[in-house]
C-alpha cells in the first residue's frame, strides 16, 4: 500500500552535505584515493553506510570506460575442475577490486553464444571462458577481441589459433603418465573411454593414451576406445560392452573420474576384481576417488594453479599499453601430476 512517503537514492552530494565537505573529496576517499586521509575516509565510509549509500557502478563505469567486472563462462559450476578455479579466480581478483560475473553454458553452444552476448553488452572488461565440447566455431567471441577486449580461454580452448590468451593443463602429458602407469604394472589390454574429439582435451588425452601404447608395441584395440559423453550413464554402457564376452581388457584409463568411477561400481556389480582383474585410473583428481573402495588412480591437474595463472595473465594484460595486443600470444601450460592408488596397485589382493 502506498504510503505517499517519496524515496530515493542517497547519493554523493548527500554524504557531503551531512560531513560538510566537497563531493570531490567524498568520491576520492569512496575509491580509496591516497591523498585522502584515513579519519576523513572512515568517516565517508560510516556516513555511506548510514546513509545507505549504494554506488552506482554502471555510470562509473561509463565515466571511466571501465566497468571492474570480468565475465566467466564455464561449462557447469557443478564439476569439481570449475569450481575451484572460479573460486581462486574471484578470491584473486577480489584482491585487486574486480567482480567476477559467473554464468553457466551448461555445455550448449547456443547458450554459449547467448552469454557472450550478454556479457558483451554488460561491458565486462575481460572475458574468461572454458569452451563447451562441441565449440568448433568461436567466432561468437570476436566482439571482444575486435574491441580490445582481452579473452582467456582455459581447459577447454581452442584447437586452431584464435587471438586471445590460452592457459591449460598439459592433457597429452597426463594421459601419456596415466598410460604408462598401467603399462609399468603389468597391464598389456587397455582400454580407453575418452570424450568427443571436437574437443582439445580428448584430443591431446588419446594421442597421450596412443602414444604410451605405441612405445611399448601394445596393440590400440577399436572395440575398447571409446568417445563419447563422459557421464556415468555412458561409462556402464561402454563397460558392458568390453565386458559381454570373450576377450575383455586388463586395464582402463578413463577420461575423467565420474567414468572411472563408474567402472569400479560395475566391476563390484560383476565380481570383477580391482585392482587384480581390472586396473582402473582416471583423470582430473576428484575427491571421491580417495574414498572411494579402492582408492582411484587419477591425474592431478591442480585447479587452483590454474585460476592463478588465469588472475596473473589477466592482470597483465589489463594493465598493459592499449597499443599492445590484448592477448599473450604462447599459451599458459600447468603441469599435471599422477596420483597412485590402490586401482591399480599390486600389493593388496582381492581389494573388491
């Protein structure tokens, strides 16, 4: 119900009323200008607050052509990959007085394209973006880059040059690790389930896989490669088929971990032991597979590190001469690193 009451927002011109001093010097001591005092800052900052102050960061942003927001686009927040590093790259920039606008692609590449529109029109000074599997085209992106606008693309980037700054994790070498680990503990039948080749990661994660059996004259056997979503859904349906009848595999090493997780809950359904019958690794490091019964191998691919060197290349780039490209031309490796467990330890008979 209307009361006739008039409201309105309490703006700059009203703290300097109330403190009696010059807008001028409210708004320097609001964006923590040095020459400002600290008395004469707390007291700005308790006045705002009292006065429920609320800056109006959007015509700031038109004044300066800066807005101190960096757009994210992932595929899901959901996957253990993605939430730590948007959780280290909003705690870094944070830091350094940026907002992070996080959306979600949910792995469509409409949605994809309809968020960089967004984002685009909402003037974020920087775009960040893990692709979805099936982004062959990133045309979408050009806005920002023919504006000046920096791109990083991380995990998921681009397979062919594209001018925006690239940080990823090195996929070939942690398949080639995670092969070879089999290899070393006897296994000569591996098989594969790998993601859609549309994408980098799957790419650089079979040559790694085909690389390590080719060095030691192991056979790649079609019916045991698969690429496909890598849900569980699809890892049962793949494990069912290898394992119908006949010749089945020793070994497998599994894209991500929800597949290799899948696989020890088959292998328990089927009486298959693990790691005796069936060695299992898998990719990424994810929580569950230390707890997991038996505890997964899997390839640490260390996500805070990543979103580190996402914040730095950022930094770098923002603070850069405008005449300068807006992006770093040789791509951002992290290091991956093999985690040893029980799933394809020798050690301990009838683990399952």
């Amino acid at each position: 119900m209307a009361t006739g009451k008039k409201t309105y927002q309490n703006t700059i011109l009203d703290i300097a009323e109330a403190l009696r001093l010059s807008p001028a010097t409210i708004s320097r001591a609001l964006n923590n200008h040095p020459y400002v005092k600290e008395k004469t800052r707390k007291d700005v900052i308790d006045m705002a607050a009292k006065l429920g102050y609320r800056r109006n960061h959007m015509a700031s942003g038109l004044r300066s052509n800066k807005s101190r927001t960096v757009g994210l686009i992932v595929p899901r927040v959901s996957m253990f990959f993605h939430a730590e590093v948007i959780t280290t790259i909003q705690n870094d920039l944070h830091k350094q007085g940026y907002s992070l606008i996080i959306c979600q692609s949910n792995d469509s590449v409409s949605m994809e394209r309809e968020l960089t529109e967004t984002l685009y029109a909402s003037r974020v000074d920087a775009l960040i973006a893990a692709c979805t599997l099936q982004t062959v085209d990133f045309s979408h992106f050009d806005k920002f880059t023919e504006n000046g606008t920096p791109v990083i693309f991380y995990d998921r980037v681009p397979v062919e040059p594209y001018r925006a700054t690239i940080v990823k994790g090195d996929d070939f070498n942690g398949a080639y690790q995670a092969t070879s680990h089999l290899i070393a503990a006897g296994c000569k039948k591996i098989a594969h389930i790998s993601g859609p080749l549309t994408s980098n990661l799957y790419q650089d994660r079979a040559a790694g896989f085909a690389k390590a059996m080719e060095e030691h004259g192991l056979e790649l056997i079609p019916d045991w490669i698969f690429h496909q979503e890598l849900s569980a859904e699809n890892a049962m349906r793949a494990m069912r088929e290898m394992f119908a009848g006949g010749e089945v595999p020793d070994a497998l090493f599994a894209d991500n971990d929800t597949t290799a997780i899948a696989a020890i809950q088959f292998a328990i359904e089927k009486g298959i032991t693990v790691p005796d019958a069936l060695k299992v690794a898998g990719y990424s490091n994810d929580p569950r597979t230390a707890i997991i019964t038996p505890p997964i191998t899997s390839v640490e691919q260390f996500p805070e590190t990543v979103g580190k060197r996402i914040v730095e290349a950022l930094t770098a780039l923002l603070n850069s001469d405008p005449a300068e490209p807006a992006y770093i031309t040789k791509a951002v490796v992290v290091p991956v690193q093999l985690v040893s467990r029980m799933s394809t330890s020798t050690i301990n008979k009838n683990t399952i």
